[in-house]
C-alpha cells in the first residue's frame, strides 16, 4: 500500500473545465484510520473540502465547493494512490457531480517544497 497522505499537498496536473479545479488549486489532505479528508482553494475555487474513506490503495469520497463567483456544487470520486518512482504520490481519480450533470477522470500529484 502506497504510503499515508496525512499532511501531503496535491495540485492537478492539468486544468478541468472553467470554473472547476485546475492547476493553481492545491488540495491540503489528512489521513487517520481509514478516513481521509482535505481542503482546497486555489484558482476558480475559493473553497472545497472532501471527506471519505481508504481502503488500501483505494479512496472513495465527496466533494463540496464554493467557486469565487459565489457558485456552489458538488459530487462524489473514487480514486486510486499511486506511489511515484520519485516517492510522490498521485491520484488517478475518476468522479462525478451530483449537484450538476458531468463526470471525468483527473490526475493529482504532490506537490514538493521545489514546486514539483
């Protein structure tokens, strides 16, 4: 099993659809028995949290977000960890809204104190 998130910084590595994460938002993940949780901000999302569970290397959770237009929205994702040759750690993460139509696949990787 990949190692744990509790304290790791996550950024996507590649822009969604406007108004939705992308590359300047950072996700802020904590992990403890079974459960993780994040928050984030960053671009287009003023604030977002996300609160789930881990299975191995398997997380299952809900998304809720305020974008700086004063939208709100959310959805549910399932994700897979995956441990990178450097050590870091990536998300390949497959979600859907609930509070809107649209579903997708994204990528995260941590973020390093070099920017990486």
């Amino acid at each position: 099993m990949a190692r744990s998130l509790d304290g790791l910084v996550l950024a996507p590595v590649a822009d969604q659809a406007p108004g939705q994460v992308g590359t300047r938002t950072r996700f802020t993940y904590h992990e403890r028995d079974g459960a993780v949780w994040a928050e984030y901000a960053g671009g287009d999302v003023l604030r977002g949290h996300l609160v789930g569970t881990r299975e191995g290397d398997r997380l299952d959770f809900r998304y809720v977000q305020l974008m700086t237009d004063g939208g709100t929205s959310s959805g549910h994702c399932v994700a897979t960890v995956v441990e990178l040759p450097d050590g870091r750690v990536r998300l390949e993460e497959t979600w859907e809204w609930e509070s809107q139509r649209g579903s997708g696949t994204s990528v995260v990787e941590q973020v390093t104190a070099h920017g990486h």
